[in-house]
C-alpha cells in the first residue's frame, strides 16, 4: 500500500508530534503494566514510536509493508522488525506490551480479521502483559466529501504534496491520496488507495471479547481517537 511513499512518509508527517503521543503511551504503560520492559508494535510503520520508546523499553516490530521495515531497521538497530502480517504471524518472543497504533487495526475491513489479530497478538504476551490499540474513527465520527491537504513539505531538496477527499460505502471508509513530489529529476505524480473499517465502540469490545480478552475503553486516547487496553481474561481459565 505505501510501497511507493514509504519512503516520503517521515517528512509527509513531520508534523505529527511523536513525542507527546510516546509520553502518553508511556504513562498508559506505567499505570496498566507497571514492570513492562519489553513492547511489541505491531504496524510499527517507520519505527517513530519505537525509537522514541526504545530508550526505556525493548521495543521490536512488525509490518506488511517492507519498505517500513527497512527505515525501522536502520532508525532502530537495537531493535528487531520482521515483515509480518498482524493477523498471522509468529514470533519466537512474547512481550509485555503489543500495541497497534496510530488507527492501523482499521486496515482489517471484517470483523472476524480484527478478532484473529487480537488472538494473534494475545499469544505475545508475557505474563500480566496488556495490549494497547488506538482505534480508526467511528461512524458517526466520519464526515464524507470532507478535502484534506496535508502540510506541504517543502525543503530546498524535495516538495510533496498529498490531497485527498474523504467517502464512505457502507462501514468502509475510503480516500484516495493524491500526491506530487517534486525533486531535481522532476515532478511525479502518485495515487495511493486507503480503506478502514468503521467500528463502533460496541462492536471492537466485542472483538476484544470474542479473542478472550477483558478490556477498558478510552474515548479520548493519545490523539483523540480513543485507546483499548486489554489483557488476558482470567476468568476463562
């Protein structure tokens, strides 16, 4: 999906303020699993949120897009990154934190993919650990027509530019970005094609439910999107 972006994605986001966010999920972390030493980030993207929490957790990730992977390997060299799918992968390790940031759990369209990556990511987890997701909007929260624009980048070296209109079909919603970057070898003009789900708060604590999980809810969250922490549900054995 961002095969041809990944690598524009640390500048088309430059405003985005990872520290404040790192400082909230450490807080989360602190109050929910206060003797975690070791995350997993799952959908890790470039690794802004690890390299910031690597320097007082173990943090490794996972990612479908491999070109994420290879920033995350060389922004994080301490750190393990695999290209992986969140539904399905196995890792020899299990870690106190997953987390599954920035609304990525969105990409999985049907619910029965989300309920499979909630198991998935409960099979990581060490003892007492917590998992940690920050969820994409819900329906009502989604405004269809709405033009967005991005800050432009725009250094000496490079110009982007990423536009998009939001739409909606039934629970999906969709855009399509539109960029144009411009560098010394000319301009390039890029589609890129996003679908997320629309969950309500309901039906994701039934996801959680359903992957054997009890979980407390968060409407505001580390960016206002809201936050699930979820653990093992003892009461099923």
């Amino acid at each position: 999906m961002f095969a041809r972006t990944a690598q524009y994605y640390d500048l088309i986001y430059s405003f985005k303020d990872y520290g404040e966010e790192v400082a909230k999920i450490r807080a989360v972390i602190l109050k929910e699993h206060p003797a975690a030493h070791s995350i997993l980030d799952v959908a890790c993207g470039t690794a802004e949120h690890a390299k910031l929490l690597s320097a007082e957790f173990a943090v490794d990730g996972i990612d479908l897009e491999p070109g994420f992977v290879e920033i995350a390997r060389r922004k994080v060299p301490t750190a393990s990154f695999s290209v992986a799918d969140m539904r399905r992968f196995e890792l020899s390790k299990k870690y106190d934190v997953v987390q599954c940031l920035f609304s990525s759990i969105g990409y999985l369209t049907h619910g029965e993919d989300v309920v499979r990556a909630l198991g998935c990511f409960a099979k990581h987890l060490a003892k007492d650990g917590i998992i940690v997701v920050e969820p994409w909007f819900a329906p009502g929260e989604w405004r269809v027509g709405t033009p967005h624009m991005a800050p432009p980048v725009d250094r000496p070296d490079i110009k982007i530019c990423r536009m998009n209109v939001t739409e909606q079909e039934g629970n999906l919603s969709s855009f399509r970005f539109h960029y144009l970057v411009a560098t010394s070898s000319g301009v390039e003009y890029i589609q890129e094609d996003h679908e997320l789900a629309l969950y309500t708060v309901g039906e994701m604590l039934q996801f959680f439910e359903l992957a054997g999980l009890s979980v407390s809810h968060d409407a505001e969250g580390i960016s206002g999107r809201g936050l699930y922490v979820a653990r093992r549900d003892r009461s099923r054995g």
